[in-house]
C-alpha cells in the first residue's frame, strides 16, 4: 500500500466497510469486556458490603466497601449496603443515616437526602458537621422548585 492509500484508506468501498465493521466489533468487544469487569468487582463490593465476605466482614471493611461502591456511582447499592452495616453494628446508625443521605444527595433526591442528615442528627450525629450538606441540599429542593 503506497503513503496516500495509507494516509486515506486505499482500498474498495466494501474493504473500507469491514474495516469500518472490524473496529467498531472490537470496541464493542471491549466495551463489554470493561463493562462486565466492572459489574463483578462491584458485585464483589456489595457482597463484601453486605457482611457477606467471611474473610472482610469486620465493620471496617464493610464501610470501606460501601464507600468504593458510592464512589463506583453505584449509590442505590451504596444505600442498601449503609442499611444492612446500620442493622448489623447499631451504634453506627447515625453515620449510616449520613451515608445514605449523601447517596440520595449524590442521586439529586434532595428531600431524601435532607431527611435522612436530620435522621441522622436525631440518633446523635454532629450537627455542624452536616450542616454544609444539609444546606447544598435545601438549596437543591429550591432550584428544583
């Protein structure tokens, strides 16, 4: 093939198509290859999340857990995974409750993000402390209208 042919695609119409074909096949392969990669790590976080890891089932690596998958966008799973941490280790409810807040504040559910800071707050959470969020969150429900 000559430089010109190289530099804009020699070739027939219908060799310039499977080219075409070829490279969107293989990005498309690997666009699945990435997407399933990441569902198993998320799902292993969700089970280890869960309590469900027998070897990473102390409280420590769930909450860590639990905050790879927020930070994953997966902030659905992020609240049910806060929920169960909350039933199983009682004394952290009011941090749990802030988790779930930030989850829903982070899915621009404003009411149930503030809901859930003042939940938090009533179990003994730092007032000061979510008074930014509480705050990013009324002023989200205002813009909303």
């Amino acid at each position: 093939m000559g430089f010109w042919s190289t530099l804009f695609g020699g070739g027939s119409p219908q060799e310039k198509a499977a080219r075409i074909a070829a490279k969107a096949e293989a990005r498309a392969q690997r666009e699945a290859e990435e997407l399933a990669e990441k569902a198993a790590k998320t799902d292993g976080l969700f089970e280890r999340a869960l309590g469900k890891d027998p070897e990473n089932c102390s409280y420590d690596a769930r909450q860590k857990a639990a905050i790879k998958l927020v930070l994953a966008n997966e902030t659905a799973k992020g609240r049910e995974a806060w929920l169960s941490i909350s039933r199983d280790y009682p004394n952290e409810l009011a941090h749990a409750l802030e988790q779930v807040g930030v989850c829903y504040h982070l899915e621009k559910n404003y009411r149930a993000a503030l809901e859930n800071y003042e939940a938090a707050i009533r179990v003994g959470a730092d007032a000061g402390h979510l008074a930014d969020n509480m705050a990013e969150a009324r002023k989200g429900m205002a813009a909303i209208g």
